[in-house]
C-alpha cells in the first residue's frame, strides 16, 4: 500500500477502465501481460509516487483480467452499444485538421480570432505538446 491508500491491483484497475480498448483487449485474453506492464509502469510509478517491479503489475493485470472474465465482454460490448445509440453522426467534406506545436500558440491565437466568425464549425483541441484545429 501506498501513503494514499492506493494499492497497485487499485492503480492498475483505473488505469485500465479508464482506456476502454485496453480493458477490451484484456477481457478479450488478446494482452502481451509482460508488454503491457512495461508499458504502463512509468504512468503506475507516476500515480503511486514509487517504483512498482513490471512483475507486481504483471500480476495485478492478470488478476483484473481474471476477475473481469469473458461475461463482462458481452457487458461491455452491450454498454458500448447503447452509447453508439444515442449518440450522433454527422458526416462533412472539406474539414480541415491541422496540428500545431504548442509553442506556437500566442501566434496562433491571433490567426483563430480571424477564422471563427469564417467557418461553419472550428473547434481547438490541446493536447500535452499540441494543438489541433478542426474546421470548416
């Protein structure tokens, strides 16, 4: 256990159900255990705030795995499902996407102020080190 009370099969559950495919790939059994814990290790360490061996979230990976069981697929494949019913789609020609290092952003503020009132749709999305902008 953690000083936060956070203990590593606790980590590793959130970090997995909050990646919907990851959690499909692991209820599916289709998982590099060893792979995927090295890859999560430094988010895990970063979380917990200590270094955690690949072999202890190997095992918490597998645990999950064990406990979610092939049941929980046709429950998670239901509840995506009813997420793609009520939502929308809306299909268009002649979007724009363009991806910006962050460090271009004030430069970039002046340029999007001029295209908002022009497109039908703009919409800015940051990222850690980007910027992306959609448009009409």
């Amino acid at each position: 256990m953690e000083q936060n009370g956070t203990s590593i099969s606790e980590a590793v559950r959130r970090v997995v159900e909050a990646n919907p495919s990851l959690q499909q790939c692991l209820m599916s059994g289709i998982v590099n255990y060893s792979e995927l814990a090295r890859k999560l290790q430094p988010l895990l360490t970063n979380i917990l705030g200590r270094p955690i061996s690949i072999d202890a979230i190997k095992m918490a990976l597998i645990r999950y795995a064990d406990k979610m069981g092939k049941g929980k697929l046709a429950e998670f494949g239901t509840r995506v499902l009813e997420v793609l019913a009520r939502s929308e789609l809306e299909i268009r020609t002649g979007i724009t996407v363009a991806t910006f290092s962050i460090s271009v952003l004030p430069r970039l503020m002046e340029v999007t102020r001029q295209l908002v009132g022009k497109a039908r749709f703009f919409a800015i999305m940051q990222a850690l080190t980007t910027i992306t902008i959609i448009m009409d």
